[in-house]
C-alpha cells in the first residue's frame, strides 16, 4: 500500500474535503481504508444520531493511525551512513 493514501486520508478529514476523500475511497489499492472510508461518509451524509458519525470517524482514524504504524515499521528508515 501507499503511505500516501494514509496521509490524503488524514488530511481530507481534518479540513472536511468530503469530495477528495471519496475519490480517494474509489482510488486506493487499500481495501479496508476503502471501506472505513465509506462507512464514514454514509454516516456523515446520512445519519441523524451524531454519535454514529463520531463512531465512524474515530474508526476511520484509528485505522489511518494502525496503517502509519505499520507501514513505519515495515518500511525502515535507509540512512547513508558514511564511512571515514
């Protein structure tokens, strides 16, 4: 998966850029953030009990934070290490 997709994610959330956010739910090799995606924007559009938004995004966000994790430390980071 793209770490990028994570970070598009967090940042369409945090400034409610709904219309980024659902292309990038149709773009995403990521299958699950797909679906949290989803889960969130029905919510959001279409719930009248706020606490199922709030429910949806928190699981939204605390997938995005699992992925950034795991993806770190999948990913090492390559330090040039020069010798003298």
């Amino acid at each position: 998966m793209d770490k990028v997709d994570y970070d598009k994610a967090l940042y369409y959330t945090h400034r409610s850029e709904w219309d980024n956010l659902l292309i990038l739910m149709v773009r995403t090799k990521d299958d699950l953030l797909s679906k949290r995606i989803e889960h969130f924007l029905h919510a959001y559009h279409f719930s009248h009990d706020y606490t199922v938004v709030e429910r949806s995004l928190y699981t939204l966000l605390r997938y995005i934070e699992h992925a950034n994790i795991t993806y770190s430390e999948e990913q090492p980071l390559e330090v040039d290490v020069v010798k003298m």
